[in-house]
C-alpha cells in the first residue's frame, strides 16, 4: 500500500500502544535486509514493538524476500522512489511506538544496543534524540555518525582538508568532532540518521523530517529543529551497530552525488539564506577546482573524475 503524507509536516496524533516502532526504508538494498532483520530481531527489544519496512520501488525484489522470510514486519511498498525523508515519514505516520528509530538496511546492530537506548533515554526525560557509536565492518569509527551543525565555515575545512591535517584540534576537528574518540556518551548538535531513535512527543513537538531533502541532511535538520525546542540530542558510546556501506564518496554513484550536493546547498539556504547558497557554491568551485588539478598532476583519475562531477554539477546548478 502507499500512504499519503499531511502537508502541513506535523505528526498525526496515535496511540503508543508499543513501546518501540522501528522503520526501515530500502531501496534496491536486499542483499543488506537479512543481516539487518536478523540482528535486530536477535537484541533485547521491549516487549511490545513492530518493525515497519518502507520500500521505495525497489526492483530486486526486496518486498517478497522479507514477506517471506520475516512475514511479522510490516511493509509499506511504494509505486516510485519518493525518497528517504518522505518514506520514514509514512512510516511514522502509521507507526503507534512511544520511541521511534530511523534504522539503515546497511546495519548489523549489536545485541544490547536498543535496550541501552531506551533506558537511558527513559531515565532522562529532556532527552529527545539518541544516536549511537557507528562503526565500520573491521571495527574502525566512522566519524560522521555526529557532529557539529553544518556551516559555511565547516564546509570551508572540509573541502580544504585542514580538518583531515589537524584532527586534534577543537577549533579545525569541530564539524565531526575528530578531536573526540567516541570513547565517551555527550550532547552533541546533530546525530546521524543510520540509526536515530526520537521519541515520539519530540516528533509530536517538532514535525516530521522536512522531505525537501529527497536523502541526506534531514538527520542533521531534525536534530536542529529538536534542539532548537529545547530537546536534548545525545550520542551514546555504550550502543553501538556496524554500517557495512562506505561512507566514502569517492565511491558514490552520480546520483549519490548531485544527491548530497543538492542537500548540502538546501540545508545552507535553509539556515543561511543567500549568503548560505552563495558560500556553498563558492567553496565547493575553488576547492573541486584546486583538488581536480592536483589529481591529474598526480595521475589520480578516480578523484579527478569524483571532483569533475562536483564542478558540472555546479555550473548546472547555478544560484
């Protein structure tokens, strides 16, 4: 079935008749979905939960493999991609938990995780959203499972590499927080969204996740809006998951790409204005710029090839 979706982006009041709702949107991500179910099914869940699987026309067959092999979760299949944002946003809207994690297919979650996040979330109360340490398959971090807000100025560092250079230090490591190891549970802006619990009076306060974003930011945009009403966003080391897929874009589709830059660009416009938009195109020209010669002088195609599409992109796509 496909649902429709309010316009007016605000949560349609339901009953918490279950402790926890789990949503999960696929697109073309069968291969992931056994792995992911399994784990899931195999942690402590609370007694009362349902795990909704959101599926956006998928063309490998991914809704008749989990009605057959998990037939208890529930499925709503899409006529078309209408993306990620939108697709958990059906999914909240037929969802009845008290506490609501936005959960990738591309995720193994270790067994006690979920437990851990709705005791502590239970014994604090001004606690809106919880993200958890996210790691890759070989057990490294990756560092952008939280961070700092998205800014002009982090987006300058980015693209320039001097927070790759001096990771340590607070001031140029402040966009993903490499300063810090992850060692630790704190505060922090913004929680990604591979595996984001919100509890449902947060989502009653704030709204739903802004679909303007067709993937990516929307995690970073609701824990601005929850922040900015006064909730806490807090990262949990004590939970974890491994996220089986790279967060490198040097091995990002097109798609992905102009994807990710069309959210980054909104995101700035968003909270910025024009001199946000004006800021992104900028930064991004010089440093793709910059970047793409130096690869060709080193005979490093790959990359060149990855920051020739950001600029095309860009002159596609102008203010």
């Amino acid at each position: 079935m496909t649902m429709k979706i309010d316009d007016s982006n605000s949560v349609k009041n339901s009953p918490n008749t279950v402790d926890l709702s789990i949503i999960v949107v696929n697109y073309n991500t069968k291969h992931f979905l056994h792995d992911c179910f399994k784990s899931t099914l195999a942690s402590a869940l609370p007694q009362c939960y349902e795990i909704i699987l959101i599926d956006n026309k998928s063309d490998d067959d991914s809704v008749e493999y989990v009605k057959k092999h998990f037939p208890a979760i529930k499925i709503i299949a899409n006529t078309h991609n209408v993306g990620y944002a939108k697709a958990n946003n059906q999914g909240v809207c037929c969802a009845q938990g008290k506490y609501i994690i936005f959960l990738n297919p591309d995720t193994v979650i270790t067994q006690d995780t979920i437990q851990r996040m709705i005791t502590h979330a239970d014994m604090h109360p001004n606690i809106g959203i919880i993200g958890c340490r996210v790691s890759n398959p070989n057990g490294k971090v990756q560092w952008d499972s939280c961070g700092s807000f998205f800014t002009a100025w982090s987006l300058l560092l980015k693209e320039t590499g001097l927070e790759k250079l001096w990771p340590c230090c607070h001031f140029l490591g402040k966009r993903l927080l490499r300063y810090w190891s992850r060692n630790s549970s704190r505060d922090v802006d913004w929680v990604s969204g591979v595996c984001l619990m919100i509890r449902r009076e947060t989502l009653d306060n704030i709204g739903l996740l802004d679909e303007q974003f067709f993937a990516y930011m929307e995690d970073m945009d609701l824990c601005r809006r929850a922040r900015a009403k006064h909730w806490r966003v807090v990262f949990l080391h004590e939970a974890g998951i491994t996220h089986r897929a790279s967060s490198s874009w040097q091995h990002a589709t097109v798609k992905q790409l102009h994807i990710s830059l069309s959210s980054e660009k909104k995101y700035l416009e968003k909270y910025y204005g024009f001199m946000g938009v004006v800021s992104f195109q900028l930064i991004h020209f010089i440093g793709s710029s910059i970047r793409l010669l130096l690869h060709l002088f080193f005979k490093n195609y790959t990359r060149a090839k990855h920051h020739f599409q950001i600029l095309a992109w860009l002159i596609q796509n102008k203010l």
